[in-house]
C-alpha cells in the first residue's frame, strides 16, 4: 500500500495521531479486516509495535478488534469515526475541565500559589516580560490583564481585531467594567465592525481612529502588551506579541493615548 507522505501527514494533524498510528489505521482502511501481522507488512510498522499501536486506535474509536483465532481488526467508516473522534473529545475535555474546577479549593491549588507568591517576590517588575507566539495565546494573555485589571484598560486595535475582541474578551471585559474599571477602546470603525463597536460601548467608551493602525492594550497604567505585526500581514500561527511590566513606560504610553483620545470619533 502506498500513501501519499502529504495525505498521512494532514491526517495525523486532523486526528492527533502519531505517524505509526496514521499507517497502520489507512492500512486497515484499505484492507477492511485484518490482521496485526498483515497490517505489519503493509504499513511497514515493526510487527512488536503494531499490537500497541491496534490497541492505541481501537481505544481512540478508529478501529475494532474482531473476537476469534487469529485475532483481526475491523476498520470503521471514516463518517463514524469522525464521529466517535469528536464524542471522545467532548467527554474528555468535560473531564479535564471538571478536574482543573476541583482544584479551585484544593491542597495543589494553595501549594501552586505558594510556590509562584514565594518565587516572584524575588523577581524585578521590569523582569516580568515575555513574547508570545501565536493568536490564541496573545488572546489567552490579554484576556488575564482584563482580568487583573483594576483601574483601567486601554485598547487599541485594528477593524478586523475589533471583531474577535469582542468574541474572545467581553465576557472578562464586562466583569471588569463591574468592578469599576474605565474602559478604552479605540479602532478603525467601518461598516464590518459597527454593530460590534457598538456593542462593546456598552461596557466601555468607543471611538473611531480611521488613519491610524496600531495593536496594543495598557492595563493600569502599569503593564503592556503590543503586537508587532499588521494583523492583515500576518497569518494568525505567527503573529507575535511582546508583554511589558513597566510602569514608567506604560505611564508615558498611556499619558501619549489619552492626549490622542480626543481626537477620536466617539461611537454614538
């Protein structure tokens, strides 16, 4: 059997399985039924690894094992695979997320915070930075500075930002307008981002500044984060974030926003 290195490399990717387990799970497919050793010789896998491997993906729901002597393997519908796939995903990440809720209140939790409390007492405020790589992870980050945030919040971002703002940050965004937060937000508003600027002005102050691209987010007068890329250049894998603790910095940056915030359009 020959498979395209392409095509197993897009299904380990799509189904998070390993190389091993892609070959031996299209061998089957291509066979039907059969048995480890068949699928040995067929997928090129060491015959000591396949019995692991047919025991890894009947767990996972891409196979199942067919009771007799020999032992065979009978391969599903690639439709009811995709199925069992995304019920096994669900169930686990209930589970998961279950566990990590129990660790709100327990022994971990307390020995975690006392560890991180403990350790950062002996690191410097301008040591406090980083890079992030990646959307979802410069998202995961701005969304704990709303969630820090105690004074205020200034964002500024682009059109086509301001629409995944509100679908990753509003619900910490209007938390943090609960607890007495001032809100910014500033970006260029066009026809595509108008009902989402308006829906953010409930929580916070909104306004247009068409002309002007910049991606960046002061919290408290004290902490920054500022992307450094165009987010229309970029693709959303490799955008790239920077993350400053500086108070002097972020003091000046946000005393230069404010002097610039009048000038912007408000949202009516």
């Amino acid at each position: 059997m020959i498979v395209k290195e392409e095509f197993l490399s897009r299904l380990r990717k799509i189904f998070d399985l390993n190389l091993y387990e892609v070959k031996v799970w299209t061998a089957l497919l291509s066979r039907g039924t059969s048995t480890a050793g068949e699928l040995s010789s067929i997928s090129d896998v060491p015959r000591s690894r396949t019995y692991d491997i047919l025991e890894s993906l009947e767990k996972k729901g891409f196979i199942i094992m067919k009771l007799g002597k020999p032992i065979k393997f009978v391969a599903l519908k690639p439709e009811e695979v995709i199925e069992r796939v995304k019920k096994n995903l669900v169930t686990n990440a209930r589970e998961k997320s279950k566990r990590l809720e129990k660790l709100k209140g327990d022994e971990v939790l307390r020995e975690l915070s006392t560890l991180f409390s403990d350790g950062i007492k002996y690191v410097e405020p301008s040591d406090l930075s980083g890079a992030l790589k990646g959307r979802q992870n410069i998202y995961n980050h701005l969304d704990m500075l709303v969630r820090e945030a105690q004074n205020s919040i200034t964002l500024v971002t682009t059109a086509d930002g301001l629409n995944r703002k509100l679908e990753v940050l509003l619900p910490s965004f209007e938390k943090a307008k609960k607890r007495g937060v001032e809100i910014k937000i500033a970006a260029p508003i066009n026809h595509s981002n108008i009902k989402i600027a308006k829906e953010l002005s409930k929580i916070g102050q909104v306004r247009d500044l068409t002309g002007l691209i910049a991606r960046f987010m002061i919290i408290d007068g004290e902490q920054i984060m500022f992307m450094l890329l165009n987010d229309n250049d970029v693709h959303p894998t490799y955008d790239i974030g920077i993350w400053i603790n500086t108070e002097f910095f972020a003091q000046a940056l946000d005393q230069l926003f404010k002097i610039a915030w009048d000038g912007f359009k408000p949202i009516k």
